[in-house]
C-alpha cells in the first residue's frame, strides 16, 4: 500500500524495520541538497507505483545514530532491509538503478490480498495508528489528496509545519471500514495524535484556532 513513513523517533524506526516479513526501502537524505530532493520526489512516485513495500524516510543529519547504525555514508543514500537486514543499497542520485531494484524487490513481495480476522484487524488497525507520532487516515496521499476534507487537513498540517505520516483508506477497505468501528468515528479524514484519536477536519480546525493541537504536537 502506498504509504510513506517520515521517521520522528529512533524508537518508530526500530518498530518499523523489526517488522515480520516487510520489504522497507529507506530513503536516508538531507535537507537543501538537491541531489536530495530530486531523489525524494523520485522516491515517492517508486511508492505509488511499487506498493507493495514500505517506504521510510530518515533525514540523516536529525538522527545519526541510526544513519551510522545502517552505515550510511554521504546522502542521498537507499537502503533495501526486511527484518532489519540489509539486502540491497543505493547511493547517489541513482534513479534508474534504485527504480529497478524497488521493481525486483516488490515483483519479490507477496503482493496478494490478506483478509485478516478480526484479532488481527485490531492489532494491525492499532499499530498503524501508533505508526507516527502524528497520524492520518485519509482518501488520497498527502502529494495527491482525493477529496476535499483530505486536501484541508493537508494544507493546515503543512501551515503548521507538522511532520507525520498517513494512511491511504481507499487502498484497504478493511481498514476503512474497521477504523470506523474501532474509534467509533463515522468518517475521514481522521487525525490521531500519539496514538489518540483527536477527530477529523472541524475538529482540528476549532483545536488549531484555540492553540490546543499546536501544545499536542
């Protein structure tokens, strides 16, 4: 599913490479290098073309414990790992050569749908929302917003220059439909923070005029 991690702890990191049976393509950058942000547009477009992996962003220059924990040199660096085992790297603006080699490795990825039981669902549904220290469910991704509400909670979170992470609900219906039940909240978007949901759009809304999810975040 085409979803993209933005590192904010060592400790979500750790979660997210440790992971049973997950491909991750980290993406290791820094920012006002251009070589950088060329490779970070690259990087998600290989997302949504490739979904079947998960991809991790870690600016290198905030943590670089786990940049010289992974042996990473000079940026932009790309590293291929499941179970936190290191199975492919990129260095350099290489487009093509990492393309290729996010191409083999998603071909590689059992692709086809799971139907989890309802344990299961929970358990998933309740990691992903714990994914980032800031979390959105959304229609759409934040580069391509799907509906309106989407595109809102969009551009406030980028006013307020919050980092976070989200989730696609229109790539999994069981997600969709068992986050509704879970938080007992009918719609989306919805925006949860440090693992508690805070609501959708009108809510976020009234909690930025009053300065409440600014002291959250």
């Amino acid at each position: 599913m085409p979803i993209i991690y933005n590192i904010t702890t060592e400790r979500q990191f750790q979660r997210l490479v440790s992971k049973a049976n997950a491909i991750n393509v980290l993406n290791f950058w820094a920012s006002g290098a251009e070589p950088c942000t060329h490779m970070n547009k690259v990087f998600c477009e290989l997302a949504d073309s490739f979904p079947s992996l998960t991809y991790i962003q870690v600016e290198a220059e905030a943590f670089p414990a786990i940049a010289q924990s992974m042996h990473v040199g000079p940026v932009p660096s790309f590293l291929i790992v499941k179970e936190n085992r290191t199975l492919d790297v990129v260095n350099g603006a290489q487009a093509t050569e990492l393309s290729n080699l996010v191409a083999k490795y998603n071909n590689a990825q059992d692709s086809k749908p799971h139907t989890f039981s309802d344990n299961e669902l929970e358990f998933r549904l309740r990691d992903l929302i714990q994914t980032d220290h800031v979390m959105v469910f959304m229609k759409g991704n934040p580069s391509k917003p799907r509906c309106g509400f989407s595109r809102q909670v969009v551009e406030l979170l980028a006013e307020l220059q919050v980092k976070y992470s989200s989730f696609d609900i229109l790539t999994d219906d069981q997600v969709r439909q068992g986050l509704k039940a879970l938080s007992d909240w009918p719609t989306y978007p919805q925006i949860y923070v440090k693992g508690e949901l805070v609501g959708g759009l009108d809510l976020l809304k009234e909690m930025i005029a009053s300065g409440e999810f600014q002291d959250m975040v």
